[in-house]
C-alpha cells in the first residue's frame, strides 16, 4: 500500500500535477461526532426521565362516586396517580428510534374512601382503601417513528410493550356489625373501622404480582447540541402520563 502511494506520488511529479496524499502514519481513524464524518448510520442516548400518571376523574366518576354525590354530601374519593423515575437507552437513525427504558413508578394516591356506583344507590357499602407501599418497576422497550421539523426540533410518535412487577398491596376495610361493651350491636362504618383498626385491614385487592406495560405515545425532541437533547412526551402508559427525557448522545 505504501509502494503505490508512492507511484501515484512519482507519476503526478513526471505529469506536473500535484497530488496531496498523506501517508499511512498521517491518517487518523474517522470518530463519531466528527464534523462531515459519520463512522455509523446511527446514534445512542443514554437518558434519565420522568413523569408523573393519572387516571381522569371524569373516568373513574363513571364506576364511582365522589364528593358531589348524595347531595355533594359523599365523602371525597382519592386521586389515583403517581410517579415515576427511570433510566432509559435511545439507538436511533433519522427516522426510527428504539427506545429501552427501565423505571420505579410508586402510587401517590392516599387513603380514602371508595364507593362504586349503583341503582339505587348506596352510599355506605364501598371500601376504605389505604395503597401499603404500593409500587411498580417497569421495563419495556418502544419504537418511535421521527419526524424532523427543524435540524433542533422534531416529532415522535410511537408506542410499545413492556412488564411491570407489582411491589406492596392495597388494603380495604368494610363495613361490619360489631357488639358494644353493652351487648347492643350496631354498624361500623368502613371509614370508622380504618380509624378504629388502621393495623388490621378486613382484606387486600386480588392485584397480579405481574401487570403488562402498554405504551401509546407521542413527543418533541429538542436537540440542544451535537451531544444532548430533552425529549418530552405524553400519552398512555397504563395510565394517561406525561413525562420528560435528558442526557447524552454518543
């Protein structure tokens, strides 16, 4: 190889054109990032995200009642929602993204009163539920379709599957017939029997150790320089989330 650099050297000096071919110690290996040079068709991410998960009161009113009910007398029902927080990895092309992700979503919801709807109604046979280090870790993978609007900003939409491992329970307490230090029997309510026995709970929720993970999504990248961008993105992730994505980009 370095024979035939030097013909090609010899021959342009007998025709009078210069050539400038460096030699092999002169030419360095093409690196990703490199300006005009691309040594492979893709790139990597490597992200922390985060977000927050709801399901709609306007939905739950449907199976439930809340504090406007019985002549906006019933007692309020808690907000089923929660967190999350993760570490994901991104390998993408100008068109499709493959995203991994891996992430600790703990409920917020707190304790409260439960009541599901029926004709006629009844507003005191529902449970009082109090979540018990209730949590899920999830891992799932995602492909995203990209869309580039502008070299810094494009869109993304997409979804994907994934698993999710139940940690803790939820406990409930009914309402029961209890005797009196009397004799007389009477009624305990479920939000007074929490108060009388928040350490014993009549029961806990059948809930799998195991729950599938679906993702329906759509996002906005925002490329902040060769090497980082922030993704923000909403849609379904079991619940209705919203959630945002940062890091580096190799």
């Amino acid at each position: 190889m370095y024979a035939s650099l030097l013909l090609l050297q010899s021959t342009a000096f007998a025709s009078g054109t210069a050539l400038d071919i460096p030699i092999p110690s002169q030419i360095e290996p093409a690196r990703a990032g490199d300006t005009g040079v691309q040594t492979r068709p893709f790139t990597q991410e490597v992200n922390l995200r985060g977000g927050w998960a709801n399901v709609p009161a306007s939905l739950l009113d449907i199976w439930y009642f809340d504090a406007e009910d019985n002549n906006g007398t019933h007692m309020e029902r808690p907000r089923a929602h929660a967190y999350a927080i993760g570490l994901e990895y991104v390998i993408r092309n100008e068109q499709a993204n493959g995203i991994f992700y891996f992430e600790y979503m703990p409920a917020l919801m707190k304790d409260g009163y439960w009541d599901d709807r029926e004709d006629p109604p009844d507003y005191q046979d529902g449970d009082y539920v109090a979540p018990d280090h209730l949590a899920l870790f999830n891992i799932g993978a995602n492909y995203a379709f990209e869309i580039k609007i502008q070299p810094w900003v494009s869109l993304l939409f997409g979804g994907g599957l994934g698993l999710a491992v139940r940690t803790g329970q939820i406990s409930k307490w009914d309402s029961k017939i209890v005797t009196d230090e009397n004799g007389d029997q009477y009624k305990l309510l479920p939000w007074d029997n929490f108060a009388q026995n928040p350490d014993s709970p009549d029961d806990v929720y059948d809930i799998p150790k195991v729950l599938p993970m679906v993702d329906i999504q759509a996002a906005i990248r925002f490329v902040i320089s060769d090497q980082a961008n922030i993704r923000i993105y909403g849609g379904l992730h079991d619940l209705i989330f919203v959630g945002a994505s940062a890091g580096v980009v190799f």
